[in-house]
C-alpha cells in the first residue's frame, strides 16, 4: 500500500512538474515549517511545500527538502509555471512548475515570512520579512526595502499583505502595530484606524473590497467596513481570543471561516457577524491555515500547527485526518487554472 501510495505521488509529481495538469485543475499548495516521516523504521524531518489535487489521497513534496517554508504565491495566468516561496533563506522562485529553484533574494532578507505576485505583472512581487516590506520590479534581480511610515519595530513585524481587489496601486498588511496600507504599491505607509495591536491576518471580501477581516493575538475578530478606515470587533458566538486564519468561502461570501490558538473551526454564515465553533474529528485544535474548494465549497482543508492536514467534506462540521505527518503547516493556497 504504501509502495502504491509512493508511485501515485511520483506519477502526479511528474505531470505536475510537466505543467500538464495545471490547465483546468485545481491545485492545493501546503506549506510547512516543519514534518516528520517515517523510512525503513526511522523518522526523519522534511518540511517544505506541498501539493496535491482534490480527491487525492497523496501529497507530493516540490522544492528543496527541509525548507522551511512560510507562505506560497503563484501566478496564475502561467498555471503555475510561476511560483514564489516566503522561506528562512528569503524569497525562492522557479519559473518552470517547481522543477528548479532560485533564492533570488538578498543577505538582508532572511526569514522572510510573506511573498505574492501582482496581479497584473509578474515581475513585480512583494514580500515581508521581521525588517519590514520589500518589493522586487526586475522578477527578484534586486529587491528594494520599502518602510516609510512603518516608524517601529512593531510596525516592520509583518503577518500579511493583501494587495487591494479594488485599486492595484492599494497594498494593506497586518503587523504588530496594527494594519497599515500603502497608496503607491508599497512605497509609503499609512496606519489605518484599527485601534489593537499584534494583528495575525487580514483578508478581504472577495466581491466587496470595502470589507476586510482581521485576526488578532488576544483580542478575536475585527470587520472593517469602510475599506480599512474603521474597525469594530465581531465576537458574537467566539469563545477565543487568538486567530491566526481567516478564509472566506469563494462559492458563497457569506461563508466565512477561522481558527487560531486552540480554536478547532469557527463559521460564519452571515458575513462574520456571528460564528460556530467545529471541532468534531480534529485531532488538534490549533489551526494556522484554512482553505475552501473553490469547485465545491463543502470540502474544507485545515492545516494545524502540529498534526498536518485535516478535512472536512460536509462544511466544517466534521473532519479526518488528511496527511502531511506531523505537519507544522504554516500556510495553504487552493487556486483553479482556468483553460
């Protein structure tokens, strides 16, 4: 079985670094900090990224073997030719499916915990790193260090960055000091009027850019209504103060999903205004990464924080243990390649 097992991923592995099955598939990328395996009765470590298609039992590793790798962004136009990794060494990119690897990243941006391309032109990505914003125009020949108007070390602590669906020029990122946002791509910033600090993760709506979601270490949920301008915090059915992952439904936007610290799954059906929490089948309760099938919105991954991948195919009621042996999962990403 496990022999069998071995030989679907290598086949799928083979076809995914062939780019043939990237047109019309939809792809799910894991990342981790760190996992476990067990070869000829030993366990070893081996972290990097992931990725499997939906349906599929078996993961198949991409990359550089023990990698500790924080965050995934591809560019989708390529159907994923293009692919950019947030690691402890900097930003690592491949232009041809994950077959071969680049840090193109230089000596000041060490674990670098964000990366993602521009929507419009994939020689600009942006990244973050405990030192701040960095952006690359020449696809990571040179990088440039982008902090003006992140005036402390609180501020340069950034969790992530959203590039705005409503203005290409718009950036938002969430950090210790708040959420702050950028006018010029990245250039300058402005703290918005979010009024708590040591922000986990921010998301925004995915047909209303006015609303965006945020995450907090010990202060829950906040909703900005007003494109980042005011905050208010959503607590209603929340028992928990730390989150790490929010994820809205693509199929249904009122469908919203979080967890962090302890959390298990928690689910709104209206929008982030009230909440429920899941736990049933889930072997770990702490949850940093949460990602919705864009092709059936009842099948649900979570990625926790010691115990890899668990899934749901009923909406978050219940889950199964889905893989990635203790798996530090740090990150996930679903994206369907259009024909």
């Amino acid at each position: 079985m496990q022999q069998r097992s071995m030989k679907i991923a290598i086949m799928l592995l083979g076809a995914l670094l062939a780019g043939s099955l990237f047109a019309g598939e939809t792809v799910i990328y894991v990342t981790t900090l760190s996992t476990s395996y067990t070869s000829i009765g030993q366990r070893h470590t081996h972290s990097g990224l992931f990725l499997q298609t939906p349906g599929d039992s078996t993961w198949s590793f991409l990359g550089r073997p023990n990698n500790r790798v924080y965050n995934v962004d591809v560019y989708r136009p390529e159907r994923g030719k293009l692919i950019a990794l947030a690691t402890h060494v900097g930003v690592q990119q491949s232009w041809d499916y994950g077959k071969t690897w680049k840090v193109t990243s230089d000596w000041r941006m060490t674990e670098v915990n964000n990366v993602c391309f521009d929507r419009e032109n994939p020689n600009i990505l942006y990244a973050s790193s405990p030192y701040g914003f960095y952006k690359t125009v020449d696809n990571g020949k040179t990088w440039k260090q982008c902090n003006a108007g992140l005036n402390s070390v609180d501020a340069t602590y950034i969790s992530a960055i959203v590039p705005d669906l409503a203005d290409r020029n718009t950036i938002f990122i969430s950090t210790e000091d708040g959420v702050y946002f950028s006018k010029n791509n990245g250039e300058t910033w402005t703290r918005s009027g979010m009024n708590v600090r040591h922000i986990r993760t921010i998301v925004q709506h995915p047909q209303n850019p006015d609303i965006l979601l945020a995450g907090t270490e010990n202060n829950g949920l906040y909703v900005s209504l007003n494109h980042g301008v005011n905050w208010e915090k959503r607590d209603t059915g929340i028992l928990h103060d730390t989150f790490y992952c929010i994820s809205y439904d693509p199929g249904n936007s009122e469908i919203v999903y979080a967890g962090g610290f302890q959390t298990g799954i928690y689910k709104s059906v209206n929008g982030g205004k009230s909440w429920k929490q899941y736990f049933k089948g889930l072997g770990d309760l702490d949850i940093h990464a949460i990602a919705v099938d864009s092709q059936n919105s009842d099948r649900i991954y979570a990625g926790t924080i010691e115990s890899g991948v668990y899934l749901s195919n009923d909406g978050g009621e219940t889950w199964q243990y889905h893989g990635i042996d203790r798996g530090y999962v740090w990150a996930m990403k679903i994206i369907t390649y259009k024909e």
